[in-house]
C-alpha cells in the first residue's frame, strides 16, 4: 500500500508540474520564431536542415519541454508576412480547423475541415491530461466537423466568392485524390470513392469503400494522407505511428509508420515503405517522378534533436523508426532493440529543423503566378513546435531543387504566424498549387486559406 500511495504521490506531483509548465508558457513570452533569415542566415544552412545535419547528443529530462504557442487569432485585415517580392491576400476565411487542400482540374478548391476522431485508448495518464491541454491552448481542442468544403474564385480575383458543402458526415477525412471521374477520400480508418463531374458543388452520393486504413481506439496520429500515382492506377496513403516511439507496444504500431501503396481497381494494400514515424505531406518530384514525403520526427530527445525531414521515398526502404533515426542514430529508449533493422535505416534527405512539425508538402513545378526563383523546389508548411524551449516552425519555407533533389538552404516565404509576444495567430497545415499558380495554405488555427503569388 505504502508503494502504491508512493506512485500516486509522484504521478500527482509529475501532473502538476506539467500542468504548472504549460500555463508558464501559455503566456508566449518565448516570443516568435527567429525565422530562417533573421540571424543572417539566408545564404548559409541554418542548424537542424539541409542534407547533412550536424545531430547533437540526445538529452533526457525529468518532464518533457512543453512550450506551444497560444491561440490569439488574426484581428481583422491582419495575416502572416510575405517574403520580399511576394504578396499574400485571404483566399477564404470562417472555416472550420481547415487542414488539407486538394485543386481540382478546373480550379476548384477543396478543403478537409477536420480533426482527430474520438479516441478512447490514446491521452491517457498524466502526459495524456497534459496533452489536451496543450491541444486547447493551441487551437486544436476543437470537434471533427466531418466535411469536405469546395471553394470557387470563378472571377479570377485571388479571393473565393463561392462556397460548398462539398461532401459531409465523413470520419476525419484528411487526404483526397482525384483519378478520372472519381474522387478518393482518406478518412481516419479507410478510403472512400466517390464519383465527381467537374464543375459540381456538392456530391450526394454515398461513398465506395476502397480499403480500410489502421485506425482503432488509440489512432494516436489519426491523419491520413493520400496521394495518387501520376498513371492513375495506385494510391498512396500515409499512415502515422500509435506512439512518440513504440511505448504502447510494438504490437500496436501493425500497418503503421508508413506508407501503403493501393491498387485503385482492386483496393489491394501493400506496404511500399517503413519506419516513417509520422509521415504527412507527400508529393511527386516532377523531374525524377520520385515519391518524397514530409515527416514528423519524435520527441522528447532534446530541442534540437531529431529533426523533421522530408525524403524521397523508395520502395521497401526502412527509415528507421522507432530504433533509430536519422540512419543508423539509435533510441536507447526503445527496448527491445534491432540492430537488423537500424543496419539498413535509411538517412531523409533533407532536414526540416527539429520539432517543426514539417506537414504540407508540394512542389512548385514552375508555378506559375510565383516567381523563377520558386519555380524548381518545394513548399513545406511548418505547423510549429510543442516540445521546444524556443519556438520552432510556425512558418511556410521553400527548398529549391535542381536535378530532381534538394539545392541550397530553405528560405522563407509566410512567417509572422506568431506576434511578438508569443501568441499564435494562425498556424500552417496544408499546401498546395493553385490552377492560377498561386501558392495555398491552409490555417487550421486562423481558420483561413491563404494565397501567395509573386509582388505585380
């Protein structure tokens, strides 16, 4: 009895401290990121990107960093900064935690108004409790509203004046993907098909199962992407892990940590690579036709270790999750450990910075309302960081590429998300080319979509 009171002493006093620790940081008196020019980096690689990070030794603490940004949404003709040279305007605004985009053919805009399912078995314990108090003092807290909204600018002025319930009562749909005449639509445990003429409003029909996706009760990252092969004929899905690093057990990471490749006509599943603990955006490089995909890292290890990354991704590949990261780096925490899998871990090829939560990714395939200095890379949107003593992410960046893979440091291109004392005024999440070429971005924070185009 005395040992059990002990540990119900201790959890109790972990809570507190936690608790304690958040509201410290609830204030934002971090203050802003620095952003990737601010220190004169631009021309330089800043610490935690490129191809070659240099990876500090991995640092343990009695409670983990908790240090997010509080919500103060933008005030009324406010938004995030531009780069010099280009100028940003509201797309559309009064949505729902916007997530994902998808542009249609014909232009049209389709927007994933979404959030985590229910999810009995994930949050629990002390870490659980502190967890959701984070995601309410970030804007996330927020019920799932289930729905695909489309969004129309049918006179060409960079603003939609038409909205839709495009598709409703979905499960956390997240990815979609157009093939022919149907749409496909990840929602949180599955792929769903439904038939699309262009120029429609809203589809009332009952979606098609195509495959079911890992979900369950724990779905600890319950977002799920999907992107379609430029034949049309197979699906991609990303499907993030049940833990920070295998702590609910091994046996609930099945199917996860991954991306599954799925036949269009046949629903068929098979697993096209693995140990990507949280993979997100995915995109096709237009020059080498490379699959590459943003991932999110885990935790708890340090500020500046491990970083996110995005990579190209290939077939069968092992990217090390959970028993090591960033190639051959072990997890001492992970037990018990596999030296079989950590000789064929794979090292990203390209760092995003640590604990940025690097989820949007799309390249720019010389886009055309942006400038010919973006024309070659990718855009990555940095939702931001949790877990960090100085705030990292919060930012919409762009690695330039030549030759089909990664060619100089990220620069900026939207920041300001955070003011300067601290406080989140939107967030970046998905993003994608515009038919015009304009840069979108999705604020699930801000509850906006934002364009980006080149300065007249």
């Amino acid at each position: 009895m005395a040992m059990h009171a002990s540990r119900r002493t201790w959890r109790l006093f972990a809570a507190g401290a936690l608790v304690a620790q958040l509201a410290a940081c609830a204030g934002g008196t971090s203050g802003p990121p620095a952003g990737l020019a601010a220190e004169g980096r631009k021309d330089a690689m800043p610490p935690g990107f490129g191809p070659n990070p240099k990876l500090p030794e991995p640092a343990s603490s009695l409670l983990p960093t908790v240090n997010i940004a509080p919500v103060e949404r933008w005030a009324a003709g406010a938004g995030p900064l531009p780069a010099p040279g280009l100028v940003v305007q509201l797309f559309a605004d009064g949505l729902d935690h916007p997530r994902w985009l998808h542009v249609l053919p014909n232009g049209d805009v389709l927007v994933a108004e979404t959030n985590a399912p229910a999810r009995p078995e994930d949050g629990g314990g002390i870490k659980g409790v502190v967890m959701d108090l984070v995601k309410n003092r970030a804007g996330a807290g927020v019920a799932s509203t289930d729905r695909i909204t489309l969004l129309r600018d049918a006179d060409g002025d960079g603003s939609a004046e038409t909205r839709s319930a495009f598709l409703e009562g979905l499960h956390s749909p997240f990815g979609m993907a157009l093939v022919d005449q149907t749409l496909f639509v990840a929602n949180t445990d599955g792929i769903l098909a439904f038939p699309y003429a262009e120029g429609e409003m809203r589809i009332a029909a009952r979606g098609e199962p195509l495959t079911d996706l890992p979900a369950g009760p724990l779905n600890h990252h319950w977002a799920k992407n999907i992107v379609a092969d430029p034949e049309g004929r197979t699906l991609y899905a990303a499907v993030g892990s049940n833990s920070n690093v295998g702590e609910n057990g091994m046996d609930q990471e099945e199917g996860r940590a991954a991306i599954w490749r799925v036949d269009i006509a046949s629903g068929e599943m098979a697993l096209f690579a693995t140990g990507l603990r949280n993979p997100v955006g995915m995109d096709f490089e237009p020059a080498s036709g490379a699959l590459w995909t943003a991932v999110n890292e885990r935790d708890e290890i340090g500020d500046d270790l491990p970083p996110d990354y995005m990579t190209s991704v290939q077939e069968s590949g092992f990217y090390g999750w959970p028993y090591s990261y960033y190639g051959d780096h072990v997890d001492t925490r992970v037990e018990p450990q596999r030296p079989d899998l950590v000789a064929r871990a794979i090292a990203p090829d390209y760092a995003l910075g640590a604990h940025t939560a690097s989820l949007g990714l799309a390249f720019s395939n010389g886009a055309a309302a942006l400038s010919e200095a973006l024309g070659d890379g990718v855009f990555v949107g940095q939702h931001g960081s949790w877990n960090r003593s100085q705030l990292a992410g919060y930012a919409v960046i762009f690695v330039p590429f030549a030759d089909g893979e990664p060619a100089g440091p990220p620069e900026d291109v939207l920041t300001g998300f955070v003011d300067d004392t601290g406080k989140a005024q939107g967030r970046p999440v998905g993003v994608a080319i515009a038919g015009d070429g304009a840069l979108l971005v999705a604020d699930d924070v801000g509850n906006a979509i934002w364009r980006v185009t080149s300065a007249p």
